[in-house]
C-alpha cells in the first residue's frame, strides 16, 4: 500500500466502469411509482465482497498486456487461482479479492466501526427525545458517520487530489454496484405476481410502475420487492422501500416531480421535486409557485381545463402589473474572468460589471449569485444585459418588468416540458388569451407627482374608470359620475386605504430600522417583502393623487344637479 506520485498516478490505467443508468421515459403516470433505494450502496458492496487493497490478488486475465495494480504489476501466481478456488471472489471488471474467511480487508473493518456506531448512535437518539438539542448533535453525527462512509469510495478513485487513488479498486466496486442494480432490476421485471416494471434506475436507486395498483397495494408489493432483492444479495446489502409516488411526472434522469407517500396511513401527499425549477436556486419565485400550484392541480385533479384556466389568470396578473418586483428577482451564479470579450455576458455579469463601475469596492465573489431583473426600458438597447436591472433600481424608478420576456422565456418554457407530456400546448393557452395592458397612473398629469424617474407612458391616464375599472375615456365612466355620492365614496375609501396601508408599512419598517415614525427608512433589504409592499404602497398614494380634485368635481356637479 504506497502513496503514488502524482507521475506515478498519471501512469495508472484509465477508469472505465461507470454507475447504472437507466433512462426514464419521459410521461405523466397516474398509477403508483415506487421508490426503491440501495442503502449505503458502494460502502455495503466494499463490505460484502471484501474489496480492499489489503484483500486483491490482481487480474484473472491481463488487461492491455499488463497486470497493473494501481501503478504496480500484482500478477497471480500460477495454480493460486485454482488451489483457493473456494475462497475468491471476482468482481465484473475481472479483479480478485480473498473472502474475509481469508482476510478480512481493512476497508471493511473500518467501515463496519462506522457503520455500527452510526447505529448506536442513532439508537441513542430515540432515548433524548424531549431533548432537542442533543437530538440535533446526534443527528449531525450520524449524518457525519454516513458521508465518511459513502465518501470511501472516493478515496479510491480521487485520481485528482486522493492520497491513495487505485482504479481496479474503485471500478471493482462501482461494477459490481451496477451488477448488483441490474440483477434486481431482472427480478423485478421477471415477476409476474407483482406486475412491476423499472421505468427509472439511478446508481443506486430504482423507480417501479404498478399500473392498476392502489396505494396499500403498492406498499405491501414494494415491502416484498425490498425484501426479495435483500435476499438474493450477500449481507449488509440492502434494498431499502423508499416511498410511492401517487401521481407523479418523470421528465429526465435526475428531473422528477410526485406527491410523495411514506406510510401507507398517511392521509395528504407531500409535493417532492428533484432537479426542477420548483427547488432550484436559479429560479425565482414567481416561476416556481406557478409551476408548484399547476403540477399540484395535475395530481389532483387532472384537469389541464383548470391548470390553463390558473396559468392564464397568473399571466393576466403579470399584464396588468399585479405582481411583486420580489417575485421576479432572477440570481444566477456570476463568473467575472471567464468570459469572452468578442461575446456578449451573461444579464447577472452586465449587472455586475455595473455595479463594479459605479464603486469598485463592489466586486462580486467568484460563483457569487447576482440578482436582476429584466426591466421594460427602451432606453440604453433591446438587448438582455441593457435591460437588467438590479433590484435597488428597479424600485427607484417608475421601470416596470419585461413581461413578455418573462413569459415567453421563463414562465412558459418550464410549464411546457411537464404539460407536453400530456398532450397540452401551454404556449398555444398564451396565444389565444385575451389579454389587456393598463396605465395605472392617475397623479402623473396632475397633483401628487413622483420625485422618481417617469417614462412617457406615466404621462398618459388610463382609459379605464378609477371606480369601476370599465373603458372611459376620463378618470371615471359616465355611469359612476351618474352616482356621485356613491363614487366620491368609494374615491375616499380607497385613498384612505393607500394612506392607510403606506403608514403601516413604514411603521413596520421603522419599528425594523429602530427609527422614528416620521423619519424616512432607508433600507435596502432585497429579501425583506416589506421593502416592496412599501415600495407599491408609496405608488398606489402616487396613484389616487388626483381624488381630492375628483370629489371636488363631483360636489360642484352634485350642487349643480341640486340647484336645477
């Protein structure tokens, strides 16, 4: 056992075993997915077939006219094989290792200490359950115990930085990790009681059909297959029941969506995403409780009339500017350094590279997340990186987001891959939606005007009635100017509302900041929710700027109207 030079390390044999992966078909099932689950995989197989540098006797056959062991020759002597016949095992990539009869290797003493005192200490768990914080230590040490041992493996492959890298070890060990996911996938498949298909296998993990299963039905089957595949492999290996998916949607390797079940009395489904825009970081949040809230109504209900019914109203609300600017703060990692000059950045490095101009102190991390936003400005250019913004700016100046770019580009595409699969066209539901864009600004032309920055559409009023929201021609509608007292009311209800709200906020924000209710918060908090709601309520004062001189107008026309 020597510690290779890094020459020495180049001079090894080049990997060649690779994990079992079986491509899922990409489809919507509404029968039951079981989820089965090697427990510990590699560390059980190093264990159970006593893989080791202190247990290998070389090669069965030369490989590439060699007998390399690492960087050294091991070739077996002749006549061993035959005489310890009884005592060997082979993996697939045709390695020979003692049984631990022989020798027991090092590798799998130490991680049967590991293993076992994981145990312990996760039984040790159950006697301290009232106490929370020594349960918390406990679990950050099994847990701590379980990565040293999934990690071994590692160690015998880390070709890069290991102290100790050994090919024919590591593929030793994922080969017959393979061999071992491929024989429980034959039996599962072969057996006609359980009526069972693989559809999805992962390294270590398999994902089982039962169609016109229920949910007991799939439990009990799943418990037999577990126990039939533990059977048939030498101990601690071990298929562990996982889950079931009622309802469920398998997109690509490592891209899955279900309502989860863990007990057979379980009553309501978890939602449990894996490598989807719901849960992951580049996202934000507007796409993700979009596609969350439409894959749930799929589960449920499996009605695409109300999922595209649910999709259209969240794209109406974007049209009309109903929605937060937090909503819509994408952060995707930025690499300064890495890009080509003669190419165009990223929208997060244009950001970034912005805010480096305007303080150079402000240089962001490498792989740091950067937020934006992709605003409506016409003014600088069309192109991405000229209408990123950051979110400081964003609330700041009147810019609205570029709502088609974010639907088209970022709330259709994700909603797409899933509903394809059953036969909807999601961007055909966007196409043939009536849609309707507002000004929302009543005080631009009159009273009550923003210090912020204004674009030429804030100087137009809207076409809309203030009251009742019909098309007019004039802040209200002939019908709500029919009915003065009842409009001068609803006028006064909501400016009194905006004022209302707004002094809430800022209480809030000043009980926050630790200042006084008259002064003004300067808070730049992206993440804080008060920062925007603070930020539309100062828009919505802005807003009913004009109503005094409204219910003014109609007292004069209801005098008017008294006197004749």
């Amino acid at each position: 056992m020597v510690t290779p030079s890094k020459q020495q390390v180049g001079l090894q044999n080049a990997p060649f075993a690779v994990p079992l992966i079986h491509e899922p078909e990409s489809k919507y099932y509404n029968h039951p997915i079981i989820v089965l689950d090697f427990q510990s995989l590699y560390p059980s197989v190093m264990i159970a077939y006593n893989i080791c540098y202190s247990t290998c006797l070389g090669r069965v056959e030369q490989f590439k006219g060699t007998n390399k062991f690492g960087f050294t020759e091991l070739k077996v002597p002749d006549g061993l094989l035959e005489l310890l016949k009884d005592y060997l095992t082979v993996t697939p990539n045709g390695m020979i290792f003692v049984k631990p009869a022989v020798r027991k290797s090092l590798l799998a003493k130490m991680l049967g200490e590991i293993l076992d005192t994981r145990v312990m200490v996760k039984q040790a768990m159950k006697g301290y359950r009232d106490n929370k914080s020594l349960t918390q230590m406990l679990n950050a040490r099994q847990l701590g115990l379980k990565l040293m041992a999934n990690v071994t493996y590692g160690y015998t492959s880390a070709t890069y930085s290991g102290r100790m890298p050994c090919i024919e070890i590591a593929d030793s060990i994922v080969q017959t990790g393979r061999e071992t996911l491929e024989k429980a996938q034959e039996l599962i498949n072969s057996e006609a009681k359980w009526g069972a298909t693989v559809v999805y296998g992962d390294t270590d993990s398999l994902f089982v059909a039962l169609p016109g299963r229920s949910k007991d039905e799939a439990f009990k089957i799943g418990h037999d297959i577990a126990d039939a595949v533990t059977a048939m492999n030498p101990k601690p290996v071990k298929l562990k029941f996982e889950k079931v998916y009622m309802g469920s949607v398998l997109m690509a390797k490592k891209r899955y969506v279900g309502f989860k079940y863990e007990h057979p009395d379980d009553v309501d489904p978890v939602f449990d995403a894996k490598g989807i825009e719901t849960i992951r970081r580049d996202g934000f949040p507007a796409q993700q409780k979009i596609e969350e809230i439409a894959l749930k109504m799929l589960f449920k209900n499996q009605d695409l009339s109300e999922i595209k019914a649910f999709v259209q109203d969240e794209w109406r609300k974007v049209l009309t500017g109903r929605v937060s600017l937090q909503d819509f703060i994408v952060a995707k990692e930025v690499r300064l350094g890495t890009y080509s000059e003669k190419g165009v950045p990223p929208p997060g490095a244009a950001v970034a590279y912005r805010r480096i101009l305007k303080d150079p102190r402000d240089e962001v991390e490498y792989g740091e997340r950067v937020p934006y936003i992709i605003s409506d400005s016409s003014t600088g250019g069309k192109r991405l990186i000229d209408k990123a913004r950051t979110p400081e700016e964003m609330l700041s100046s009147n810019l609205g987001i570029d709502k088609e770019y974010y639907i088209r580009n970022l709330l259709i595409p994700p909603l797409s891959r899933i509903f394809n699969l059953v036969g909807a066209d999601v961007e055909q539901w966007y196409d043939s939606m009536p849609r309707s864009k507002r000004v929302s600004t009543y005080g631009a032309n009159g009273g009550g005007g923003s210090a912020r920055t204004t674009r030429i559409d804030a100087h137009f009023r809207s076409r809309h009635c203030l009251v009742c929201g019909a098309e007019s021609g004039d802040a209200l509608c002939a019908a709500c100017r029919d009915e003065p007292a009842a409009t001068a009311h609803a006028l006064l209800s909501r400016q009194h509302a905006a004022h209302s709200r707004l002094a809430e906020l800022q209480r809030i924000c000043a009980s926050c900041a630790g200042t006084g209710p008259a002064e003004r918060v300067l808070c730049d908090s992206i993440d804080c929710s008060a920062l925007y709601a603070r930020a539309r309520a100062e828009k919505d004062v802005t807003d009913v700027a004009d109503v005094p001189a409204l219910v003014a107008e109609l007292d004069q026309q209801d005098t008017l109207d008294l006197d004749w």
